[in-house]
C-alpha cells in the first residue's frame, strides 16, 4: 500500500507498511471490515504480563502476508519495535 507524504517539501509516493502495522496492532479483530480476521487490540495486553503478545502479533503480520517478521517487546518500556516486508 501506498500513501501520499510530504517529505522535505516535496510530495512523494512512499509505502504505508508502518501505517498499516499500526492500524493492525490497535484494531480487534473484526475491527477493519477490508480484513475482519486481523487485529491485535494491543490495549488489552496493557495490564497483563504480555503473555502472548509476540506469538499475536506474528500471527495477524503472517496471515496479512508479512515476511522477515522481527518483533523486540521492550516491557520496561513497553514499546514494541517491529521489521517485516511485504
């Protein structure tokens, strides 16, 4: 997917992968009608010990067609970092 940016002045086509992640780490599932299987709802981990969150978000980036997934979950800082191609 593609998003209009500005970047330095200038209006460029750039990938909207970071977007989307994003988008698919907030949402429940059935939360996007375009893919009502994916969804993380990251929120609900909030208070819990993230038991399951890595194997979560590995799941919905497969099942959207995601490759090279790395996920580093940072829990004193609770910052997720994720790389993954499509």
């Amino acid at each position: 997917m593609y998003d209009i940016v500005l970047r330095n002045g200038l209006i460029v086509i750039d990938t909207s992968d970071d977007d989307h992640i994003e988008d698919m780490l907030l949402l429940a599932k059935g939360g996007n009608k375009f893919s009502p299987h994916l969804g993380v709802n990251v929120n609900q981990y909030i208070h819990s010990k993230g038991n399951g969150l890595e194997n979560d978000i590995a799941r919905n980036l497969e099942a959207d067609g995601a490759k090279n997934i790395t996920i580093d979950i940072n829990p004193q800082t609770n910052q997720i970092e994720i790389d993954a191609t499509y």
